[in-house]
C-alpha cells in the first residue's frame, strides 16, 4: 500500500556494499530524526553479488521507509540513481553514496538552503580523506577536462551528493539519454543551484 508522500527521498545505489549499508541506514535516519523530517530512503541495488539485498529486506521489514529497487545486474552507478529519482516521491531529492564519504548530517544543511530558494545544492569535495594519491590526481584531472571539453559548465570536484527540488527531478525523468552523466544533465537544466563544501571521508569498508 502507498503510504504517505514523505517530504524527503534519500536515494542511494549500491553495489556489493553489505559492509556498509546498516551503518548508512543508522546514519541517514539519525541525521534526519534530528530535524523531524518525513522522508523515504530508496535504495537501488545494482546487481550485487553479496548479502546486500538480504541486509536491505531486513532493513525494509523493520522500517517501511526504507525502499528496494533491485536490478537484474549491474548496470552502473549512474543507472541506478536514474532509477532512484523515477520511483522517488519526496517534495526534495537527495542522492548519497552507501559508503559514508557523503556525511548524513550535511542533509539538513542542504534543506535549509533549498528552503531559502536553492533548487539543487550540490556539495563540493573541498578535501578528501583516504583516496589514495592516484585516485585524487585521475579525478582532479577528470574534472578539469571535462571542464575543458563541455560546452556546460559542471562544477569542479562536485559528486553526485546533491539536493533536488521535486521540480528538477521531473525534468531529469523527462531527460531519456541512454547514456547519463547525472550531475551533467543537473549543471545543464538550469534552475537557481547553490553549494556547499564538505569533506570527503573514507569509505568505511
Ligand atoms: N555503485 C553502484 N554501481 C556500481 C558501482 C558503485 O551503484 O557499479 C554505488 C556504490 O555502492 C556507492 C556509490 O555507487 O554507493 C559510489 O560508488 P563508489 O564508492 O565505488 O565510488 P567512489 O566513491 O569511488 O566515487
Ligand atoms: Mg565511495
């Protein structure tokens, strides 16, 4: 039975992530008790191999705001948060990896600048924790071309952690490339978009 439009999705894809996922759960529901927000947490399971969607229908069976979305097979982060947005039904969006370097707690932070008018506010890695020197220079580097080769401007260390209003959220499900590069198509629509700088953590396993 659909139950009530929560006010808040918090989308996340996963992939082998059975380490991880109870300690986001725990996590995002702390965060967000917090500022006593209704909200739904979807999590797409991109076609793991380990007990992921096992520890998820736990998860499921003891809160019912938490949602599956299981994959046949992995299809890649970027599929997968697709499909997050299409069966999200929050009046705001917010993408967040399973692994915890997207901090919970900066969601109301988020909230609070969408509430004075922002519709993404998409949070910007001022420094990361953990990634090994190869990964920091590949993705510094990935960022700074891809600012070279695209006529649309995405903001440089910027991941997918972002906020979105109900009404980009349509747009992007109307958006049917194949090929997606979701914070891509967020700098191409428009819309009055904000920032926030966090620090990146460690993956926590
Ligand atoms: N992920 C996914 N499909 C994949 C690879 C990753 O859904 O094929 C998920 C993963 O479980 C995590 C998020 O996407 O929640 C980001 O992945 P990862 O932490 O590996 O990326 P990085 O932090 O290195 O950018
Ligand atoms: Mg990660």
């Amino acid at each position: 039975m659909a139950s009530e439009k929560p006010f808040l999705s918090v989308v996340v894809p996963v992939f082998n992530e059975e380490l991880t996922i109870e300690k986001m759960y725990e996590r995002v529901k702390k965060a967000l008790e917090e500022d006593a927000l209704t909200f739904e947490i979807i999590i797409v399971n991109d076609g793991s191999y380990d007990s992921t969607v096992e520890k998820v229908k736990r998860l499921c069976s003891i809160d019912n705001r938490v949602k599956l979305v299981s994959f046949s097979r992995n299809f890649g982060h970027q599929i997968a948060i697709s499909a997050g947005l299409d069966k999200s039904r929050g009046q705001v969006v917010v993408i967040i990896d399973a692994d915890l370097q997207d901090p919970p707690e900066l969601i109301p932070k988020m909230i609070k600048m969408w509430e004075n008018g922002c519709e993404v506010v998409y949070a910007v890695r001022k420094k990361r924790k953990g990634d090994s020197f190869f990964k920091r220079f590949t993705a510094a580097l990935f960022y700074r071309t891809l600012r070279i080769l695209s006529p649309v401007e995405i903001p440089l260390d910027a991941g997918d952690f972002r906020l979105l209003d109900r009404k980009v959220v349509d747009v992007l499900k109307r958006m049917r490339e194949r090929s997606r590069f979701v914070r891509g198509m967020v700098s191409w629509i428009g819309f009055r978009q904000g920032k926030i700088e966090y620090v990146r953590e460690k993956r926590i396993a």
